[in-house]
C-alpha cells in the first residue's frame, strides 16, 4: 500500500475506533439498568421501571440540547479538536460514575421520597454521569458521521463507510453486555449486584479514554471540504428548509427510539419472565457459562441483538449497488412484521433477531438526510443529532407503560409505531425536492 493510501485510510480508522468506543460505552450505560434497578432501586416500590429508565433518558436528553453545540464547535475549532472534546466529555462521564457509586457506599442511607419510593441520592449523580456520557456520544457522533461520509476513501459510497464504522459502532454493543455482567459484576446473579463493584471498572475506563484522547491529539486528523460554512460565512437558509433532512430528523427520533428500546429493556422483559416462573432457554440451555462466569440468558438476549446489527452492517457494507432507500424499505417492512409477531407470541428470541433488520437504518437515514446538502452538511448533522433524543424517550415511555399495564409484553408496539414512520421515510420522506439541491461553495 502506497503512502498516499494510508494516509487516507488513516484518519477512517481513527474514526472507526472511536465510533467503537462511543457504541461500547453507550451500551454499558444502557446494561447497567437491570442492575442498578436491583442497587440502586431496592426500595423504589411500583415505580422502579420508570425510574430505571431515566438512565437512558438522561443519556439521550444530551443528544437533544447538545446536537447544536457540536457543529457549532466544528465551524469554531474544526473536526479534530471537537473529537478530541467529545472524548474528554467522556473522561468526565466515566468519572462521575466512579463517585456515584462511592457516594451510594460512602453514605448509603441518604435518600429521597418520591411518591412513595426511597432513591439515594448517588442514583441522580450516576443520572448526572449518563447526562455527560450522552453529551460526550453525541460530540463525537456529530464529529465522525458527516466526516465518514464525506471523507472518501477509493472503492467505496457515503452508505458504505457508514456501515463500516456502524458495524464497529455494533461490535462495541454486542460485547458490552458480557462486559457488564462478566466484568464490572463478575457474574454474579443480578439480585447480588452491589454499587461498589462499579468504582473500579469506571477509573479503569476513564484512564483508558484519556489515553486515547491523548493519542487521537497526536494524529493526523484533516477537515475534509465542501462540509460546513467558510470562516466568516453566513449560510442563507435556515437549516429546517430542508424538507429531507428535517423528515430525516423525526425519522431517526422513531428509529433511535425503537433501537434502544430493544437494547436495554428487552434483558428487563426477560427478568419479568423469570420473576413469574417463566423458564428462559437457549438451545436448551438455562444458563450461559464462560470460563466459570454465569452470563445469564438476560445478557445474551442484548448480546445477541446488538450482534445481529454488527453482522447485518458487516454485510450490507458490501451492498454498493442497492440504494439506501431500497435497503431502508425492505428493513422497515421486515422489522415491522418480526416485532409484531414477537409481541404477539411474547418470544423475546424473535424479537432480538430485528437487530439484523435495524442494522442498515442508521446509515440510510443519515445518508439520504443530508443528501445534496454541501456546506449546510456540518449543520445538519448537529441537528440531525438532536433526533437521537428518541433514544430517551421511547424507553422511558415503555417503562410508564410496563409499570402501568403490568407487563413488558405489549409495550413493543411503540417498537412497530417506529418502524412504520421509517418507511413512510423511506417511500416518500427521503425524496429531495429541486429546491433543496445546494451547489459546492468554490
């Protein structure tokens, strides 16, 4: 390989290691809802389902008010400096986890009432913590996706490279579960979970993104063109006259919100069936035991939805002739139809296997989003960004919901209200009228 050719795969394999890092991190955040339902909402009555779920609310809320700051810091500081933030947001994340945890041990009988629920006061410094490591995602997600699809490596489209930093983005999902539960719990059964166990692994993680926040300060990371304002520019437009990109924004409001909502609650539905003598099995299998560590099949039921969405990225990496918008119809369809069946029958094996069918939608919406958009790109992912707020608000809602209805079971209907409004996207959303077409800036 040439060195003209490194250096361009360079700066794309930087953004793939990150974009890595920000899908591990973002999925261990989510993970630690059972336990900590179990930690930290011991006491927390009927309402430990909604309660539990503001862990990923307050990880998305940050993609909703922070989505803006990150283009903003683009046309300030360029794309390099506001990665090398965004990781540093991440530091700071990762530590105020660490002293949460030691809060909560440290003074262990501070608590507040709410509606009849005792929550210690560390459970809203971790809230704090998830808050930070959203704004963190969020910064780098604003960084490396308008970047990716812009940046041109030879051989491959804008679709492509988005599925190949996603499918890295999934490989960090799926080995986060078996993280969470192997490492930072040491196999332990969920009902023996204890706060401490958090502290170290959190320093451990906050050290090693630094680390890499260093190194990234030292690498060659160029802006790429035609993707933001020129210095002192003025762009004309607001950015929401852009009919494809603002439908683009609420399309991927619902697919955020249908993802995650699969991610981190399907392990709690999972703990519902159990609880009521339901018997989970695997192949016939009860229980999942690596090197004397019991996973558990609450894990495995995550691991094997986020892997599905690394598998199904991995191959539709190699789909350069198939339009996104052909790959975004057909998923919606099919993802539709696997999670209504699943609710129907309350198999949560069939429900995990629309991760395979999610794994393509991401970089289709994104890619048709910004379509044509040139110099408005930079800002468009900022608010593009601000979508990912379904994230927060879609699992929340399922929690009301399984608390009120007293079951998780038919709370994945929201999961197919998402993925019906993605293929109105996909059919007719997407298209791009002549007006919003953009020249290059000279």
């Amino acid at each position: 390989m040439n060195t003209a050719q490194q250096n361009k795969l360079g700066p794309f394999i930087v953004l793939i290691f990150i974009y890595f890092l920000v899908g591990f991190l973002t999925t261990v955040n989510g993970q630690c809802q059972a336990p900590l339902k179990i930690a930290f909402l011991m006491h927390a009555g009927e309402l430990k389902n909604t309660f539990i779920t503001l862990i990923s609310f307050s990880f998305f809320l940050a993609y909703l008010l922070n989505g803006t700051l990150g283009y903003k810091w683009i046309n300030k500081f360029g794309y390099k400096k506001t990665l090398i933030r965004g990781l540093l947001a991440m530091v700071c994340g990762l530590t105020v986890f660490f002293f949460s945890s030691w809060f909560t041990v440290r003074y262990e009988n501070l608590n507040v009432l709410i509606a009849g629920a005792h929550i210690p006061y560390g459970y809203f410094i971790f809230l704090f913590g998830s808050y930070l490591m959203g704004t963190s995602a969020t910064l780098l997600q604003v960084v490396i996706n308008p970047y990716v699809a812009a940046y041109e490596v030879k051989g491959t489209q804008p679709v492509q490279r988005m599925n190949i930093v996603c499918a890295f983005n999934s490989f960090g999902t799926t080995i986060a579960p078996f993280f969470v539960t192997g490492v930072m719990f040491g196999g332990l059964a969920i009902e023996e979970v204890q706060v401490k166990q958090l502290m170290v692994p959190f320093l451990i993680l906050a050290a090693f993104i630094a680390f890499t926040a260093f190194i990234t300060q030292r690498l060659y990371l160029p802006d790429v063109m035609h993707t933001k304002a020129a210095k002192g520019e003025k762009l004309e437009r607001s950015i929401w006259s852009f009919r494809h990109l603002t439908l683009g924004v609420i399309a991927i409001f619902f697919y955020v919100g249908a993802e995650v909502s699969i991610g981190v609650n399907v392990n709690l539905n999972a703990l519902e069936l159990e609880n009521s003598g339901q018997t989970l099995s695997f192949f016939g299998m009860k229980h999942i035991v690596i090197g004397g560590i019991d996973f558990g099949l609450p894990a495995l039921l995550a691991t094997l939805y986020w892997g599905g969405l690394m598998v199904g990225r991995i191959v539709s990496s190699y789909l350069k002739h198939i339009s996104p918008r052909i790959q975004l119809t057909v998923t919606t369809i099919l993802a539709a139809s696997f999670t209504l069946i699943a609710l129907v029958t309350n198999n949560l094996w069939l429900l995990v296997t629309v991760g395979l069918f999610h794994s393509v939608m991401w970089g289709c919406i994104f890619t048709l989003a910004i379509t044509g958009l040139n110099k408005y790109t930079s800002k468009a992912s900022g608010v593009f960004m601000m979508g990912v707020f379904g994230g927060a608000v879609f699992p929340f809602l399922q929690g009301i919901l399984a608390d009120s209805w007293g079951s998780w079971q038919y709370t994945w209907i929201l999961v197919v209200i998402c993925e019906l409004v993605m293929l109105y996207y996909a059919l007719l959303g997407s298209k791009i009228r002549k007006t919003d077409e953009v020249e290059n800036t000279p």
